[in-house]
C-alpha cells in the first residue's frame, strides 16, 4: 500500500508532522512519501492519501486548496486529512471551532472519501514533541483503519 502526504508550511512545523509521519510509516514497511503541496505531485497511484495544513488568520494556507483543487477534489481517493493550529488550547469551544470553522475549510473541497480528520496542536517557537508523538500513533491508526475499510472520524490533541 502506498501513502501520500501532501502539506503546506509557512515556519516548518506541518512539515515536521509531515515528515514524521513518512517516517513512522516507512518503519513500519509502508510505501509512503510527503511533498510539499507546490510540488504538486501525481498522487494517481496512492491508495491513501494524507492532506495537512497549519492554520493562519482564521485559514488553512492556501497552497493545500490549491493542490486539492487541480486533483479535481482528489475524486475516487480515500483522503484523511489534519491540520496544525493554537486554537484547540481553547476548552469545548475552542475545539467545536477547530471542528466546524478550519477542519470543514479543509474537507469541503475534497471529493474523495475521507477516512480521518486530526486537528494537532501546532507551535510557532521550538518545537512541540507532543504533536510528533501523536502524529507517528495517529498515522498508524488511520492506516490500520483503510485497511479493516473502517474510518476514524474527528480527533483533537490529548
Ligand atoms: C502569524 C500567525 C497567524 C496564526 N493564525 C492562527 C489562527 O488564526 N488560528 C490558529 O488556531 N492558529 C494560528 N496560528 C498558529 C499556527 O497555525 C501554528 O503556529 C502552526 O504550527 C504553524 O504551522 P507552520 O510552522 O507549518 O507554518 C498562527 C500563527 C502565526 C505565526
């Protein structure tokens, strides 16, 4: 099976996640490989493919809707999808917020199935080890999941 991660990164840290992410998958001996979205790499023949972005004034970088947008919404593709963000420090209604404001921006443009959607907790100085150690063990879930044919539904720090 071969997984695709494709991010967006303004100061490096989704592609941190990104890369984390490769790497735990290949240890696992999976087929995986993560792009930086303006790469705009052929994702054709991934089985699954693993969209990320961090948030910035209310939005996902536009890089991703812009990769989502020339894949024709990654139509016929099981997609699971995260983004990197502060405002899930904020209780239940920072994490309903993260649901229906930047988690929705991100998966309404996608025709695809989605199978996963993680909201993980970013950082803007030094890096955040509790986001790498979430992201190796939420990657190996969501594999596992496509796998069994099951999905994950919506995840949050912690
Ligand atoms: C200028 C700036 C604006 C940001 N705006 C938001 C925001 O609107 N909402 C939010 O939850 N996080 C916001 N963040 C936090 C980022 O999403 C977080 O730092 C993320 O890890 C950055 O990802 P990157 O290092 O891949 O660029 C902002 C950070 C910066 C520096």
């Amino acid at each position: 099976m071969k997984v695709c991660i494709v991010y967006d990164s303004k100061r490096g840290s989704t592609e941190r996640v990104a890369r984390a992410m490769e790497m735990a998958l290949r240890e696992r001996g999976f087929e995986a490989r993560a792009w930086n979205a303006g790469q705009n790499p052929d994702v054709d023949d991934c089985d699954l493919v693993v969209i990320g972005a961090p948030i910035y004034y209310e939005r996902p970088l536009p890089g991703i809707g812009r990769f989502i947008a020339s894949k024709n919404g990654l139509k016929g593709k099981k997609v699971a999808v995260f983004i990197l963000c502060i405002a899930d420090r904020f209780g239940k209604l920072g994490r309903r917020y993260t649901e229906r404001r930047y988690l929705r921006m991100m998966t309404e443009p996608i025709k695809g199935r989605i199978i996963a959607a993680r909201v993980f907790d970013g950082w803007i100085l030094g890096e955040n080890e509790g986001t790498i150690d979430e992201a190796r063990g939420w990657i190996m879930r969501v594999v596992e999941a496509f796998e069994d044919g099951r999905g994950l539904g919506i995840e949050h720090p912690g």
